[in-house]
C-alpha cells in the first residue's frame, strides 16, 4: 500500500531497537524510503546537523538525552531551529 506520492526524509529517534523496526516497516508500508534512524537524542543530533528531514519521530523516554531534551536542543539551534515542531 503506497500512500505518499512525494519522497520525504524521516528520523527516528528511539532506544528500543524493536520499535525503531516497527516504526520503519510502518513508514515503509506508506511508500516512504527515506528513514535514518538514531538511538538517542545525543546520536541524533549530528544527524540533524548532517541532513534535512522533514520529519522527526522523537520517543521522549530515552537515555543520555531524552526527546524534550532534543526538541530543546533543536529550538535552541539557529540552523535547526527552522524545523517545524508541536
């Protein structure tokens, strides 16, 4: 089942390695190909710096830096800061 028809990047960013998967095939199955993933907020961001996503799916409850932690991290950035966040 192929639901988007424009090609866009995703991160995700959570420390279960069984849900990083899960989350992938989903996107997979909605026709997305373009998933990086990170295990951490801390991993994440040097991803962040390197590439534009346009979406970012941040689990909150991670160690080292958590999600509202990298969503402060993002807000903070001039250069990320553009990204849109709820």
């Amino acid at each position: 089942m192929r639901v988007l028809n424009k090609a866009i990047k995703v991160l995700v960013v959570d420390d279960l390695k069984s849900m990083r998967e899960i989350i992938r095939n989903i996107l997979r199955q909605l026709g997305i190909r373009d998933i990086d993933v990170a295990e951490d907020g801390s991993s994440a961001v040097p991803k962040l710096s390197e590439k534009s996503y346009d979406v970012a799916l941040i689990d909150c409850n991670m160690p080292r830096m958590n999600g509202i932690e990298l969503i402060k991290h993002i807000r903070s950035n001039e250069k990320l800061s553009p990204c849109p966040s709820s």
